[in-house]
C-alpha cells in the first residue's frame, strides 16, 4: 500500500473509527461492570473479591474513558500528518519534526519508533501517556519517540514505509 501513495505536500493519516468506538464501548463495559461490582450484596469469596476490585476499577476505568473521549475530541481532523519537511502527531505535540532532526526509523510491533538527534529531543516535550508508553518497553531509550498505531488506518509497517519516502523526499 505505501509504495503506491504519491508523494505530496502531506500525507494525513485518520483514525481508524470502528477501534475508537471500540475501545470507548469497552471502556463503558468496564465502567458498568465495576459500578454494578460496587453496589452488589456480598454472598462469598467471590463476590467479595469483585467487589474490592470494583472499588479500584471504577475510579480509574472511568479516568481512562474520560481520556480516551478526550483523545477522540481534541485533536481535530487527521492526528498524523507527514509532510516533506517533517512529521506532526497531534496526538503527541503540535510542534512538527523536521526530518533533519529524525537520525533512524524503524517498526516494532504496533509502533514506528523514531530516534531523534538529542538536541531536537530536548525541546521536544512528550505527554505523559507517551512517557508511560516508553517506561513499559525497556528498549526504548529517552531520544525515542514512539509513534502507535493502534487506532489509525494504517498499519506500522506501511507507515514506517510512508515516514522513509517522506524523509527521502525531505532530503532531495
């Protein structure tokens, strides 16, 4: 699919609705089970053990839906735009990449891991939830920025393949 994208002023990269949805649906699955937990009789162990855990579940499925619906609003039209000067994930930060600052690509999994030269990777702040991304894969060092595509309408293989023409263009 990447290679036969022409290159052009940018490339915009959409959500991919049908996991949105998802993932917010669960999210309230999740919400209504935990509240269901918390009000429920305890008969036994069982049920006072998924009582204690709604207890925990709630307060913090309900933080993480709000955040998934804020994710959904905030950052308007596509989240992932490429362009021949550089790379913008609203998702992550307004500001855009340039690909001078980009020193290697490459994909793991579901993501497209950028190392950017550490002078750029200074003023370039990070969200909290990237940071968490990060501190779970412990091959990722602090110049790196992770790019997910869990919900986009692109798989990381194509989109490494996308970044790697834009910074070639980028570089003529």
């Amino acid at each position: 699919m990447a290679s036969d994208i022409p290159i052009s002023e940018e490339f915009s990269v959409e959500r991919d609705w049908p996991r949105t949805v998802g993932l917010v649906a669960i999210g309230l699955l999740l919400i209504a089970a935990s509240a269901y937990g918390v009000q429920m009789e305890v008969d036994g162990y069982r049920d006072r053990r998924f009582r204690s855990d709604s207890f925990v579940i709630l307060p913090l499925a309900s933080f993480l839906l709000c955040i998934a619906i804020w994710r959904l609003i905030v950052p308007f039209g596509a989240p992932l735009r490429i362009r021949r000067s550089g790379l913008v994930d609203l998702r992550i930060n307004r500001t855009e990449i340039p690909w001078t600052a980009v020193r290697n690509c490459v994909r793991r999994g579901d993501f497209v891991i950028l190392t950017l030269r550490p002078s750029f990777s200074k003023s370039y702040t990070v969200p909290v939830e990237q940071k968490l991304v990060k501190a779970m894969h412990k091959r990722v060092g602090p110049n790196h920025l992770m790019i997910a595509t869990w919900c986009l309408e692109i798989s990381s293989t194509d989109l490494k393949d996308v970044i790697d023409r834009y910074r070639n263009a980028g570089k003529t």
